[in-house]
C-alpha cells in the first residue's frame, strides 16, 4: 500500500520516462502524455487542495495556511508547494512507512492518527470531487485510469483508518454559495468558482456545453468570461441549466461516495442547496420576451 500511495502521488507531477514503468506496474493501457497532462492539471484541473478548499477557488488563503500548519505540526519541512496532491501522497507514504517500521506501541499509534488526520483533514474534503472531473475529462486517458485507482485507494484507506470526531476544518469553515441578492453579483460569480462553496467542481467544458444547451455561442476562454456572457445574454436559462449541474453532482456524489459517510453528506448537502438558490434565482427572473 506505501508503494502505491507513493506511485499514485508521482504520477500527477509532470510526465518523466519514470511514468512509463509505473504506467505499466500501476496496469494502466496507455503511458502518459504531456499534451493530456497540460489539458487536465494545468488548463482544467491544477491538484492543488486549496483550489477546491479556500472561499478564494484559488491556491492560497487559510486553506493553504492549514495544510502549511500540518506539515510544521508533523516536524516536517514545509515544501514550497505543501497542498499538491503529490506532496500530501508522498507524505501520507512517508507516515505510513513511519508507522511500519516502529517499534514502540505508543508513537506508532500517534502517527497512526496523524495519517488518520492527513487523510480526514487534508485529502478526503476535496481528492473525491477532484477525482471525479479528472476521470470525467480524462476518459479514455491514462489519467482517467488513475483517478479511478486513486479513488479506489482512498476509499480503502479511509474504511481501514476511519473518520475524526469534526468535519473537516475546510469543510467546517466554509459558506455556502452566496446569493447574489445579499452579497452582490461578483461575489456570487466568484463563489460558483469555489468548490467549496458551491459544492461542485465548474469547469469550461461545463461551461461550454451549457452554452451549447442554449444555444449561444462565446468567444472567451476564461471561465468567468463564459459564464457572465451566458448570464448577460440568457439570465434565466444559464440559472437553472447551473441549477441541474449542481443536482446532477448532488446525486452523482451519493452514489458513489457513500462509504465516506458525513463527507459525502456534506458534499451531497452543498452542491444541493446550491441547485435550490441557482432555480429560485431562475424563478425570480422574468421570463424573456
């Protein structure tokens, strides 16, 4: 399990010749590919635990300070890039060889509950939703095939370690997506960019599709560019097709991640009351001429 723990946590850094042979010790059909990687973890998905665990939806901010705070906490070095999911992999690795090779009951049991807490704290609030996108956009992908091994992988650590007494400290300070009818348009826009609290991951794709599904084309890339020209041109429409989404990842996320249990309720919970405020919104408006 170290080892793999360890595989899984180097294969979501920049593909090297490495990747090819753990490729194929991981069973993977294809090797990696840089082009795929740039696609996924640096144009849609960076694997940064603070993008999906901050209020900001950006590296940084408390979360970052958090995840910082465990790593002085273990008596570690603090690495420059300490939310990585490479890095919180290789420590988690690193605890549980610790852990192993122990000979005294009572520090093996501290460490023990220190990967207990690695994983409660700092992976499982965000790696499952994570996942997902990655294995959604990266179907048919190497990376497809290891999102669904590393979901696999935490499912089974989790069962083995079990959960903390608290939600998450992210979780626990996070808000919900904010209504725009109290907190302004901007914040809300940028709130629906926050996983955490919207609830759902929101990529362009989404985005892309949505405009489809309406039937409005744009010419920007920019997520937030997207969404306000849907939102200018078709206010109503772009509410409740965002309000099906946050339902759809709702259902999605109690389907599968179950065995999670009060993480799962609140990703659940989250992404749920985000779809009731985004239909409200879309029932406030007027309908179009």
């Amino acid at each position: 399990m170290v080892e793999l723990i360890r595989a899984l946590g180097v294969f979501c850094e920049p593909p090297k010749d490495e990747h090819i042979k753990l490729a194929e010790i991981l069973g993977f059909s294809e090797s990696p590919c840089s082009d795929i990687y740039q696609e996924i973890f640096c144009h849609n998905l960076p694997p940064y635990a603070s993008v999906y665990t901050s209020n900001e939806g950006i590296v940084g901010g408390e979360a970052l300070g958090r995840i910082s705070g465990f790593w002085q906490a273990l008596q570690r070095d603090v690495p420059h890039d300490p939310d990585h999911l490479g890095r919180l992999l290789g420590l988690a690795a690193l605890l549980e060889e610790s852990q192993v090779s122990e000979q005294e009951p009572a520090r093996a049991l501290l460490i023990e509950r220190s990967l207990a807490a690695l994983f409660w704290e700092h992976l499982l609030p965000w790696a499952p939703m994570y996942l997902d996108r990655v294995e959604s956009i990266g179907k048919g992908t190497v990376y497809g095939d290891w999102a669904r091994l590393l979901s696999e992988t935490l499912i089974y650590k989790f069962e083995l370690l079990g959960p903390l007494e608290d939600l998450p400290r992210h979780l626990d300070a996070s808000s919900g997506l904010l209504d725009p009818r109290r907190s302004g348009a901007p914040q809300f826009l940028s709130s629906l960019f926050a996983p955490v609290q919207s609830g759902f991951i929101l990529l362009r794709e989404d985005l892309n599709n949505l405009s489809a599904e309406i039937g409005i084309s744009t010419e920007d890339h920019d997520r937030q560019g997207i969404l306000k020209d849907l939102l200018r041109l078709a206010p109503k429409q772009t509410l409740e097709e965002l309000a099906k989404v946050a339902y759809e990842r709702s259902h999605y996320t109690s389907g599968k991640w179950g065995p999670l249990g009060d993480l799962c309720l609140h990703w659940e919970r989250r992404a749920k009351e985000s779809g009731e405020l985004l239909h409200q919104l879309s029932c406030d408006l007027k309908e179009e001429n």
